[in-house]
C-alpha cells in the first residue's frame, strides 16, 4: 500500500458528504415511520371534520330521523305511549282537503318570489356598473333582509291595518280606504306576499352582485369594441355567469314559498285564509296534540322540496360556462 493510499484512508469523511447520507436514510426512513405517517395524513381531515360532522347528526340527521318515526305513530308530544299506526298520518294529508288546501295559499308567494328576483337582478345589473351614490341604494336594498322577521311582522301589521300607514298614504291622493287589507283572504296573501317581496328581495340582491362583479372587466369593454348594447352584455354575458346564482335563488325562492311561517303567523296567525303548510302543522303539534300527524306533514313537504329540486336541477344543470 503505498503513503498516498493510507492518507486516503485514514482521512476521516468530509463533512458534506456524511451530511448527504444522513439526510437521505432519514428522508426515506424506516417503514414503520412511513406507514404512520400515511395514517396520520389520512386521518388529520377526519380530525378537523368530528366535530362539524357530530354537530350536524345531532342536530339535523338525528331529528329528522326522530321525526320520520313519529309520522307513523299517534304520539302527542307529551304521553310516553306511542302507539304505531302505519300510514294512517300520510292517508289523512291526502285524502282531508283542509289539511292540503293550504298547498295553494304558496302560490302567492311563490309569484311574490318571481318578482324579488326580477327586481333584484334588475338593480344588481343597474348597480354593478358606475353609478353615482350606488354604495347608499345597495345598502338601502339589504337593509329590510337585516331586519327581525317578527319585527317585521309588527311593523306591517300597523301598515296595513284599518286607518293604518297605508290608508293614510292612499288618502293623500283621494283614493278610498275603506277597505279591510287583512280581512279578505285575497288581499291578505297579496299583502303578505308584497311583505316577503319587501323582505328578501335584499338577500337576491347581494347573491346576484357578488356574481356579476366576479365577471371580468375585459368581457365588457370587448363587448363595447363590438357595439354590444346593455341589454346584449346583459343576455350574453351577465346571465350566462351568474346562472349557478340564479339557479340556487330559484332554489331557494321555491323552497321558501312552500314553508313561508314567520310573516303570515306574526301578522294573521293563519287566519283569513293566510295558513301555510308551515303554520298549519305548528298548530296540529302544539295546539291540536297531534305531533304524529303533524311530523307526518313535516315529511311530506320535506319530499315535495326535495322532488322539486331533483326536477329543476335535472331540468336546468350546472353547465360550466367558459366565457375567456
């Protein structure tokens, strides 16, 4: 062996490359490093998602579960006894008429929902260009959404009773006030309904604005180069991009006509011909005793939402829209 080769190989390892084999056996590591660490990746969504997920079968799926099963007793909400009657709940929705007739009072609400949203995506085009104090009217438009519905509910109360806001307004201008907007089942649903429009025309609104200022600004000017006019930006840019929006206030504007409460029981409590489907089974549970019943009625506005909305979403899908 000659003096260079004993040099070599008494001269301990340079630090940089004792520093690469150790940094490479701990960045594979063993396999049982690797195996827990696969697990713990695999775990961790799990960890952030218990207590979301445990709140939500305890107070959604767990109810609704409770609900399902009382429909097919004759429980009264206060006795332990809860005897099973089969379908004897769902039979009596369907065949006594007072207990469906109420379907037809959504009707109004539901047009009353037609014209919150054409209002609302009217303004929300209007105020999504330039305008001079558009700031204010966007705050103006959602404020009555900020509003406590059973506030609401007394405000209008005093505004269409007997020598109320509205009779003396309609005075002013000499038209007649006697009339009793409350009294008469028409005019109470289409007042009831004008309220609705009142109060959630606001949260239409900001949906529909957020959409549109999300749309980028070039569409627009190459819109203008082209000598496109509003209402062509509207039809061809506008309403493609938000159609995601639209289809989810369309959504919620059915689903909400079908179990409107608050406005109708504040101001009528049902009477003259204003009960919903919603105020008609608070009263079977609470005054009539009758919860199997009434969580009978529950289930079947539950499926007849559900149905609607398999149907407008299989009629109308989520197309994606690529307008760059």
């Amino acid at each position: 062996m000659t003096e260079t080769t004993k040099t070599a190989a008494a001269r301990p390892p340079r630090a940089g490359t004792s520093w690469r084999r150790t940094g490479t056996a701990s960045a594979h590591g063993t396999p049982q490093r690797r195996g827990r660490g696969r697990t713990l990746r695999r775990i961790t969504p799990w960890m952030f998602l218990a207590v979301p997920l445990a709140l939500l079968i305890t107070f959604t799926y767990v109810p609704v579960g409770n609900m399902i099963y009382y429909s097919f007793t004759d429980w009264d909400g206060v006795s332990p006894d809860r005897n099973f009657t089969g379908l004897d709940n769902y039979s009596q929705i369907f065949t006594r008429p007072e207990l469906f007739r109420v379907f037809f009072v959504s009707f109004y609400y539901l047009a009353a929902s037609a014209v919150q949203i054409v209002v609302a995506l009217y303004f929300a085009t209007v105020l999504s260009f330039d305008l001079r104090f558009r700031n204010l009217f966007k705050g103006i438009l959602f404020f009555p959404y900020l509003i406590n519905g059973v506030a609401i509910g007394f405000v209008f109360l005093y505004f269409f009773q007997d020598g109320g806001t509205l009779d003396s307004v309609l005075s002013w201008f000499g038209a007649d006030t006697d009339r009793a907007w409350l009294g008469d089942p028409t005019s109470a649903n289409t007042s009831l309904a004008g309220v609705s429009v009142w109060r959630f025309t606001g949260l239409n609104f900001v949906l529909f604005l957020g959409a549109i200022q999300s749309i980028p600004g070039e569409l627009y000017e190459a819109a203008q180069l082209d000598g496109a006019s509003r209402w062509q930006q509207f039809r061809h840019i506008i309403v493609p991009s938000i159609k995601p929006v639209l289809s989810l206030s369309i959504i919620l504007a059915v689903s909400g006509s079908l179990s409107v409460f608050e406005i109708p029981y504040i101001m009528t409590g049902g009477a003259t011909g204003t009960s919903t489907f919603v105020i008609q089974t608070v009263k079977l549970a609470f005054q009539f005793n009758k919860t199997g019943l009434a969580s009978a009625a529950a289930v079947v506005l539950l499926v007849i939402i559900l149905l609607i909305t398999w149907i407008q979403r299989r009629l109308v899908p989520d197309d994606k829209v690529d307008l760059v």
